[in-house]
C-alpha cells in the first residue's frame, strides 16, 4: 500500500486543485491519505470533508497551529502504527507545487533497493518554475552548505519534502529516536532536512528522481519563516557534529549494523538503551 502523508495549513486556494489532480491519479491505486490539518482558520478543513467522499483519507487535526515540524512527526507516528513494513510512505506538499505524478517515480525507484528517495531540482531533467532569482540563489546555496555539513550519498536537493520513503524503515528509526526524530520541532522547515540526516545516521540508502517545483501553480501565502529555518540548519549542524554526545558519535556504529541486521540494530540503539547517556539528543527546540 502508498501512505501520502500531506501536511495542511491554511490551503483553501490551493488544496481543492491539488486534491483534484490526486484523485484522478490515483485511480485504481491500493493507497491511503493522511492529511494532518495544523490548525487551519481558513476553509481548509470543509474543503477535505468534501473530498473525504472520493479519497481514502484520514485527517488529524491540530487544534491550533503547531508548525510542520510538530505536523510531520504526528503524520509519520500515525501512519507507522497503522502500515506493514513493506508498504511504502509519500511526504507531499498541500499547496499544489508538487505534482502527484511524479509519485510513482518515486515508488519505482524504491522498488530498485532503496530506502528513500528523493525529488530533486538539481537533477537532469529537474527544475523550478515561478522562482525569483532571490530564492532561488537562497535555496542553491542552502543545499550547497547542507551538501557540504551532512553529505548524503545520494541526495543533492536536501530542501524538497516530495520524497519516498519504505514503511520499515520509519518504523525503525521512530523504535530508535522516539519522539526525537524530529527533534527540532519549532525551527521552521528545518524538519525538512533533519528527517533525511537521521535516516542517513541510521543506515538508509538514498536515490533521487528529477523534478519540476511548480511554484508558479501556488496562490497562497509562503509558510516558510526563512531566518527561522536558517537558525535551524545551523543548530542541527552543531548537534550533528558535537563531539561530547552529538548525533554522530551517539550513534557511531549503526549505519554498519543496521545494513547487516536491522532487527539486532533497532534492539541496540533504540531509545530506552540509550536514554541514560547524557547527549545532545536531550536538546529539543
């Protein structure tokens, strides 16, 4: 089965098309919907009632706005209860810049033997539509130092949620970081790229398919609190790197293990056989 785990904030003018284009594409496809609706004060909420008719679709909904960080992690956590490890998870955007065609190109790519996959701009065949030349230097040079600080083999655009994910391996990593998967929970978009810097610590190979960003197809406001974000990068940079209990030596050894046996890895370095140690993980923002 295909979880579409799709965060909501404040879409109404951008949803009911979004929604639309995933009806007709997913026609026929064994799938599941997961929209979490983060506390939206516009009609977002009556328009997903109105498609709930013709999607298979789960809404979670935030009572008040908690931000994307605190939206991923209750979409990822609900649908790791409720899917097989051999199902497969798509994180897409509910503003309508991210076409649900390219969803099976995702699925496709997992379906070769890798973990996550992503969409990139970066790639051949990939690139951005209605982005000013501001943002777009903003984003190629975020991505140029996120490249530089974490390095994912496989990975060049680390700031693109549109991405695949296996089931198994979500549940690995919620059985390994608990609630500290997202651990950066109020930095902005910052859980973007925290997401894919845990999985890569655990051991997930990564792979990546071209992508139009269709910037241009969006209406409503910019969610993202840039500074915020920035802030956020460098914070997980420094917990990434400290040296007295950062990300990397808490976990040194696990990436090796859990390509091995990933069962003995989740029962090594989950989260009650570490929770004594005194580490950067006990930081949450």
């Amino acid at each position: 089965m295909i979880w579409i785990l799709l965060p909501a904030y404040n879409e109404q003018r951008d949803l009911p098309r979004l929604l639309g284009k995933m009806e007709k594409a997913l026609a026929g496809v064994d799938y599941r919907l997961v929209v979490v609706n983060d506390g939206s004060t516009d009609k977002t909420s009556e328009i997903l009632e109105k498609h709930a008719k013709n999607l298979k679709l789960d809404i979670i909904g935030h009572p008040i706005n908690r931000g994307l960080g605190e939206t991923e992690r209750d979409g990822f956590e609900f649908i790791a209860w409720k899917a097989e490890p051999d199902d497969f998870i798509v994180r897409i955007e509910g503003d309508d810049t991210h076409e649900p065609k390219y969803l099976f190109d995702l699925i496709e790519k997992l379906k070769e033997g890798f973990d996550v996959v992503n969409t990139s701009r970066f790639q051949p065949g990939g690139g951005q539509m209605g982005v000013d030349a501001y943002r777009s230097f903003i984003s190629r040079s975020a991505n140029v130092f996120m490249r530089m600080v974490f390095g994912i083999r496989g990975v060049s655009d680390y700031s693109c949620g549109y991405r695949a994910y296996r089931a198994r391996v979500i549940k690995d990593a919620l059985d390994i970081y608990g609630n500290n998967f997202i651990q950066l929970r109020g930095m902005g978009f910052t859980s973007t790229l925290e997401i894919i810097v845990k999985l890569n610590i655990l051991g997930c190979r990564f792979a990546e398919v071209p992508f139009v960003l269709r910037y241009d197809q969006k209406e409503g406001g910019s969610k993202m609190v840039g500074s915020l974000t920035m802030l956020g990068y460098l914070l997980m940079a420094l917990l990434y790197w400290w040296p007295m209990g950062g990300w990397r030596s808490q976990y040194r050894g696990l990436r090796k293990l859990y390509r091995e046996d990933p069962d003995k890895a989740v029962a090594q370095y989950k989260l009650d056989a570490l929770k004594r140690r005194r580490t950067a993980s006990r930081i949450n923002l």
